[in-house]
C-alpha cells in the first residue's frame, strides 16, 4: 500500500525513542497503575476546559460511556435516545445500562444526527441523550443541548472522534466538543486524534458529585478505604498515560495538519461528479474524512488497486447489525441506511507527507474517471 490509511505518531523513530526513555523510568518507579502520570494527564485534559470540567482517566472509550451512563442510575424501561450511525459502544453501554436504547436517524444529507432527529423521539420515560459528533463534527451539538436543557433530560456527549472540535452556539459564542453536556466520554484508541499506544479513555464532567463518584467506580467504588458502591476495575495505566501528556501537548499542532489536510481535499476533489464531500465547518476536528459515493465499493475497490487505503464508518448500521436485527426489525432509518453503504473514509492522519495527501487526490480523480468509462 503506497497510502496506508492511519499511522500513530508514536511509529515516528524520534517520538518512540523519547516516550521509551521516559517508559523506561516508570518501569523503574515500579508505581504502574493511576500515579503522577495518569493524574498529569488528567490535569492537562481538565486545563483544556479552564478546569471548569474535571477530568477522570479510565482504560478505554468504551468503559467512560458504560462509567457514564451508570452515573445516571438509570432503571429497566428508561429510555436513552442515541445516534444509529456511530460506533457500536455506545448502543453496547446503553444496553449494559439496563435502559431501553432509542435509535435515530441521520440528517439526510449529513451523517450527523441532529436534534430534529431526536426531538420526536421524546417520550416521559426519555432519561438520556447521547450526542455523538461523528467523525470530529460537533456543530450539531449545541442544540440538542438546548433540547436536553428545555426538557430536563441529562445529556452524555460522548467525544471519542471530537476532541479539539469547536463550533458556534445559536448567539455566535464558540463551544469546545465536551463543554456542552452533563458527561462527556472520550477514547485514546490509537486512530482517534489523541491516540494512545493502546486501550485508554477518560470522563469529564462539570459536576463535582459525578466526577467524585466515577472516580470511586473506576475503581471498585473505592473511596479511602471504604467501597461505597459495587465498582468496576477501569483504571488507567502509567504507561498509556506517558504517551498521552506527550500527545495532548501536541494536540493543536496536530488539529491543526488534520485541518489542513482536508481543506485540501475538500479544494481538490470538489469538481468530482457524484463523489459528495464532506460539509466544511468551522472548528471541525477530521478525525475521519467521510466522503460519499452511491458506488462507494468500486470505488474503494480502485482506490485500493491505486495503492490507496480506504476504510467504511459504519456498515451496516447498528440496528442492521445481526444480533440485534430482531430486536430492531421494525426500525427504518432511511437516512443512515444510505449513507452507510455510500460512506468511505480517505487517509488522514497527523504528519501524513504532502506526497500522500497527493496521491489520494489524483487516485480519487483517476478512480472516479475509470468508473465513469
Ligand atoms: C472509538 C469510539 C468509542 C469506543 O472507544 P474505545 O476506546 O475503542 O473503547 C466509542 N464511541 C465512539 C464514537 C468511538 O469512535
């Protein structure tokens, strides 16, 4: 493969030698699970909030929304309404949550589920929204936080894919991915912007009874020596948390190539027919950049015999999914349904060369040429 479609910036030889030495020095410290290196990283993560949000490390995206949701003691027949299209963690959590999930659709011309989309889905036993800003854009979320606000309903805005991303509130006032909702979740899945060398993630949250509480749960509900409640083991590791003070250090730099990068694409790929590029929005981070084609699979079929590796977010959709097609088999989301098989996601990373930058967008000219013969 000429373009590989996501490389860490850990593979760097410079970064690995760095991070190694300092891997090195906690290895002789001997203190491997939540020390100074975890409680650093959660420190820096909460200063990208003005410390107004705190922010608790746990061992990956998936255990924050489960370590989320639990928060909100939620009860069988709860209902918490969530995006279809998103990764299949979330609709994982909700149902170990032991609440009802609630699927719903996409905005037709956008993978974004917005709050048209959950608004009719309100019922009186509505305890949750989850907002997902799907592949790093969260100008959807301001006014399901609005929705969430008006109706009294906890909002989880799970930023696995957004960290960094910014938009604007209905007065013009900008707002970070994470500062909108009660419980913001986030994962370090090494593809994510802020990648670790492994499994992490981590909670944030404004309130200081929440924050308290899951860091009790991450740890076997652990407080002192007292175990309040029946907890769970997600802690982070001093090793992941080496690699992730270096990253969130580099973060803007990095938002900053990924933002560029797809300013390219989206300059030089615009005039292609029926290629439908992502929207161009202010303060989108691009942890993906999700193009749609109705001929999505010849299409990452050429790209790939040109040396171009693609990958699809998400097909088929959670509710197509086959052990939960019973459960959902009256469940039509047409929206999601067709841009789950056109979806294609180009390479993007942080310190890809201007070489390959090059080479997807003549592979995707040359592609979308030779289907058209
Ligand atoms: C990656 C991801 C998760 C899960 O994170 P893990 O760290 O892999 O458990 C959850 N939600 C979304 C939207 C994600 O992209």
């Amino acid at each position: 493969m000429k373009v590989p479609f996501f490389r860490s910036p850990w593979q760097t030889p410079e970064l690995a030698q760095q991070l190694g030495r300092e891997m090195a020095e906690v290895l002789q410290g001997g203190h491997y699970i939540l020390g100074p290196q975890v409680q650093s990283f959660e420190q820096s993560l909460s200063a990208r909030y003005s410390h107004e949000r705190q922010a608790i490390a746990v061992n990956s995206g998936t255990d924050a929304l489960v370590l989320a949701l639990h928060l909100l003691d939620l009860q069988a027949g709860d209902e918490v309404i969530l995006p279809a299209g998103t990764f299949i963690a979330c609709f994982e959590a909700v149902i170990r949550s032991g609440a009802t999930p609630v699927l719903a659709d996409s905005r037709a011309d956008d993978f974004l589920c917005s709050a048209e989309q959950i608004r009719p889905l309100i019922t009186p036993r509505t305890r949750a929204v989850m907002a997902v800003p799907l592949f790093g854009d969260t100008s959807a979320t301001p006014a399901i936080a609005q929705l969430c606000k008006d109706q009294g309903i906890a909002l989880i805005e799970d930023i696995a894919q957004a960290l960094g991303a910014q938009t604007r509130d209905a007065n013009g006032d900008r707002l970070h991915a994470g500062s909108m909702g009660d419980i913001a979740t986030l994962s370090f899945y090494p593809t994510k912007t802020l990648g670790a060398a492994g499994d992490a993630g981590a909670l944030i949250s404004p309130h200081t009874h929440l924050v308290e509480r899951a860091r009790a749960l991450r740890n076997h509900g652990r407080s002192g020596a007292l175990h309040g409640e029946v907890g769970f083991n997600s802690r982070m590791d001093e090793l992941q948390a080496v690699v992730l003070r270096h990253g969130i250090a580099r973060l803007d730099t990095w938002l900053h190539e990924r933002r560029s990068i797809a300013q390219r694409y989206l300059e030089q790929l615009a005039d292609l027919p029926d290629i439908f590029l992502p929207h161009r929005r202010e303060g989108h981070a691009w942890n993906y950049f999700v193009l749609r084609s109705p001929r999505r699979d010849e299409l990452k079929a050429e790209l790939n015999r040109l040396g171009v590796d693609t990958r699809v977010y998400y097909d088929p959709p959670i509710h197509q999914q086959p052990s939960y097609l019973q459960r959902f088999a009256a469940v039509e989301l047409p929206n999601l349904q067709r841009h789950a098989q056109q979806a294609l996601a180009l390479p993007l990373y942080a310190g890809m060369p201007a070489s390959e930058v090059d080479l997807v967008i003549d592979a995707m000219r040359a592609a979308v040429n030779s289907m058209r013969r």
